[in-house]
C-alpha cells in the first residue's frame, strides 16, 4: 500500500472528515513529501536521512532533540516537540523514523492543538482547515497567500483521490438495475 494512502486512511479514520484530512495530508506532504525520514539539510552535515535516524535510533547520537534539525512527516524541529517523538519512539523501542510511530505521535499531539483539531474534524472546506493547520501547527517561517493556497491545492489533489464516496441517488439506481436483472431472470425473460 502506498505511503500516502496509508496516511489517508489512518487520519481519515480518526478524523472522519475527509475535509480536515485533506487538509492535514497537504500540510504534510509540503513539510516532508510523507517522507518520516526526511532530515531537513542533513546532506551539509555528510549525512542521508537513514543515517542520521539510525545515530539516533541507536543513541550514538544524542543532540536529536536540540539540533534544530526539522524532521519526519511533520517536520519537527521545537525541541518539546522532537523530545515527544523521541520519547515514544524510545518507549515503543522502534524507529523515530517509523510511519506508524510518526502518525500515532502527530495524533497525539494534535490533541494538545485545541483549535487545530477542531478545525479538522468540523472542517466544511479543505482550505479554511489547510490554513488553521500551516499557521496555528505547522508555523513555517513562510506562511504567505501563496504558501496557503499551494497547501490548500495539495490537499484538494489527495481529497479528490482519495474521498471516493459514491453518490447515494447513484447507488439506488445501481440496486434498481441488480433488481431488474434479477426479476428478468426469474420471469426467464
């Protein structure tokens, strides 16, 4: 299953908004392209995204949580914030750079981000929750008109892949036709 599903899913299915969930992916997706790896500007430190997680992982590095370094899904970079992950990744004994373990973390923290989380789940456009999410989560330096609607843009792209609700009129008449069909075959018609 692809990355980007798998996180559709899973902050669907705690949101139930695919909204608010739309709007989280194209936060995410514009922090770290869904990578829980990705370490931002570690290559000036000589270093991938696989080798700087595992220093960490295996605690032959241990600034992780005061380097400044912005990482994972949501790119973390507070000190409070990377001291969480590191905190429930080390408790779970798995990788900090694990997908599951990143999505249970951004869930919990989500909780901490009372007007965020509202906005989520009773989201009724993907780009008033994109926005409470860049300004009031995320909080880049860049936070412009143009910052919110290409967040806003990625969000309506996995909204439109991913909510695939069929219309209820158009499921009657798919049950109407199977009826039918039925009826015939039974009148040997």
């Amino acid at each position: 299953m692809k990355t980007e599903k798998m996180i559709w899913d899973y902050l669907n299915n705690k949101l139930n908004n695919p909204y608010g969930t739309a709007a989280l992916m194209g936060n995410l997706f514009a922090e770290s392209s869904f990578n829980p790896m990705l370490a931002n500007n570690i290559k000036k430190r000589g270093l991938t995204n696989a080798e700087y997680t595992a220093l960490v992982d295996t605690g032959a590095y241990n600034n992780f949580v005061k380097d400044g370094i912005a990482y994972g899904l949501a790119q973390w970079c507070y000190h409070t914030r990377k001291q969480g992950l590191l905190d429930i990744a080390r408790e779970r004994k798995i990788s900090i750079g694990d997908l599951n373990l990143q999505l249970d973390y951004l869930w919990i923290e989500l909780q901490k981000y009372t007007t965020v989380i509202k906005a989520l789940f009773e989201a009724k456009s993907i780009r008033e929750a994109s926005d409470i999410v860049l300004t009031r989560y995320e909080r880049p330096a860049n936070q412009s008109e143009a910052v919110k609607i290409k967040r806003a843009k990625i969000g309506q792209e996995y909204f439109d892949k991913y909510n695939v609700t069929q219309p209820v009129i158009s499921i009657k008449k798919d049950i109407a036709k199977m009826i039918i069909s039925e009826l015939q075959k039974a009148l040997g018609n």
